[in-house]
C-alpha cells in the first residue's frame, strides 16, 4: 500500500507533468458517423473531398501516424465497415489528380466483397482471372488484395478549378 503523502506527491507530479505536456491523446474510438460519413465515400456515394474527409479522420483518430504514397493514413481503433473490421483509413493530399479515400482490413478480397454486398447492397466483380483480381464495383469502389489484407477505395479525377 502506498503510504497516502507519497500518493499525493506522485498525484502533484503526474499533474505538473500534464500541465507541462498538456492532455493525453485519449484512445480515438470510432465515432458513431463513420460508416454514413466514411463508409458512404468509399463506395464512392458521396463527393469526395479530401480536406473535408482529413478534417473528419483528424477529429475523429487524432493527427495521421504517417504521409505516404500521396496520402495522410489514420489508424483506427475498433473502427469496422460493413461488419468487418477496420486497421486503417487513408484520405488523399493534394499532390496527385486524384482524390480518394480508402480503408485497410484484414479481410480476404472476396470476404469484404460479400460482406459489402450483404450490408449495402453493393456488387464487385473481379476485374481478371487471376489468383488475386481487383474487384470494382458499378459505381467505382475497388477492392485490391495484398498480403493477406484487403484495401477497399474510391477515387475521382479531382474537379477543375473554377475559373
């Protein structure tokens, strides 16, 4: 048992420390919108914006872990889609003519493809005869299959600017 002044002073420091270092990230649990807002624009039902949806995935999970591959890329904690389960999201940055988000999971291809299909409606069909296709759907969702996970992603020519 901790003798109760030591506890005070320990609780004193912990408090000068977070004065120091300001607030803990707390653990970002998946808020409640983000099947309508994420999941919407994936399957490519929505218009993409890629400053809105950063905006979005940075107050929900906190700041992007990593810049890569022409995109800000946000873990996610107990985040799932269509009942599956979600590692990752990723929204464009501004240097490619493309705008996109997509998600990272577990799943095999075919898995997420039913697991979509049975929760909204939506179809993929397989772009090839090979072991591993791209899968897309009507409306232009693609599911790519690599190293035992499953990236599902819209993506849209970026609209001229106005001129």
């Amino acid at each position: 048992m901790i003798p109760p002044g030591r506890a005070l002073r320990v609780a004193a420091l912990l408090a000068g420390l977070l004065t120091l270092v300001g607030p803990l990230p707390a653990a970002a649990a998946m808020p409640s919108t983000f099947g309508p807002v994420i999941g919407s624009a994936i399957l490519c039902r929505s218009h993409l914006d890629n400053k809105y949806f950063y905006d979005y995935l940075q107050t929900s999970f906190g700041k992007s872990y990593k810049h890569d591959g022409g995109a800000f890329w946000f873990k996610t904690t107990d985040a799932s889609l269509w009942g599956v389960q979600v590692k990752e999201v990723w929204v464009s940055d501004d240097t490619s003519e493309l705008v996109f988000v997509g998600a990272l999971t577990e799943a095999k291809a075919d898995e997420l493809a039913d697991a979509v299909k049975n929760a909204a409606g939506v179809r993929f069909v397989p772009q090839d005869a090979s072991k591993y296709p791209l899968r897309t759907s009507n409306p232009g969702t693609t599911i790519a299959y690599v190293n035992k996970k499953s990236k599902i992603y819209c993506s849209r020519y970026k609209p001229l600017p106005r001129g």
